[in-house]
C-alpha cells in the first residue's frame, strides 16, 4: 500500500504547477460547459 500511495502522490504533484490536459479530461475547458464563464475570467492555461 505505501508504494501505490508514493506513486499516487508523484502523480498528483506533477499537476500541481496546473495541467491543460488533466482540465480537458474533466471536461473543465469545454467553452460551450457549465464552466465556460469562470473560464472567461482566468488567465490562459492553455
């Protein structure tokens, strides 16, 4: 179990400074989405 959390928690740290690829996957970036105006507020990500 102690590796699979190390391993997690590399993971989870390489998005830290922010990832456009991780965003889209959730849907996050979609212009046409539920976020679409918060995304209209915030500097570019991408």
């Amino acid at each position: 179990m102690d590796e699979l959390q190390a391993r997690l928690g590399d993971m989870l740290l390489g998005f830290r400074s922010g990832s456009s690829a991780l965003l889209a996957y959730c849907g996050l970036l979609n212009p046409g989405g539920i976020y679409a105006e918060s995304l209209k507020r915030i500097p570019a990500i991408i």
